[in-house]
C-alpha cells in the first residue's frame, strides 16, 4: 500500500507550539522537528513536537504494522510550513 506523502501531506497543518520534551515555548520563525504516524481513517497525525534542540531525527525501533515519520519544519503562526522529511520507518 502506497501511503501520501508526508512532507507534502503535513504542510500547513496546525500544531501546538511546545516542545514535548523541554516543554519550552516554540515560537514563529523556529525550526521543529515533529513525529507523525499514519492512520487509514485519518492520514497522518502529529503526535509529537519538538524544539530543534530536543528534536530527535531518527526513528529508532518501529511499531509494529504503523507508517512513522520524524520531519523538520518551520513553526510559523501555528502551522508547519517548508516540511523536510528526515526519517521514514516505511519507504
């Protein structure tokens, strides 16, 4: 199964703005690296957001069965903008 790509699919998609690890405010104009996976129902969903400095850029062990992404983006206004991807469990 060929699922959509991520950078273009998570341009532009509201996130919150604090690092999940430090819990240090991200502000517009800062770079964040954010993990995303895949969900038929849904696509993909961010389920954490980094600063640059906390950001991990790889993914490490994969879940079983899940489509997993780390991307680096720009945090502009509450979106993603300029998404990269950088680690991909899924070619």
């Amino acid at each position: 199964m060929s699922y959509p790509n991520p950078a273009a699919a998570l341009n532009g998609v509201q996130c919150g703005n604090v690092c999940s690890k430090c819990n240090r405010s991200i502000r517009t104009g800062d770079k964040a690296v954010v993990y995303a996976t895949y969900y038929d129902a849904d696509g993909w969903v961010v389920r954490r957001v980094w600063c640059d400095d906390c950001g991990s850029t790889t993914i490490g062990l994969p879940t079983d069965g899940a489509d997993e992404v780390v991307v680096e983006a720009v945090y502009w206004s509450g979106r993603l903008v300029g998404v990269k991807t950088v680690d991909r469990s899924r070619p």
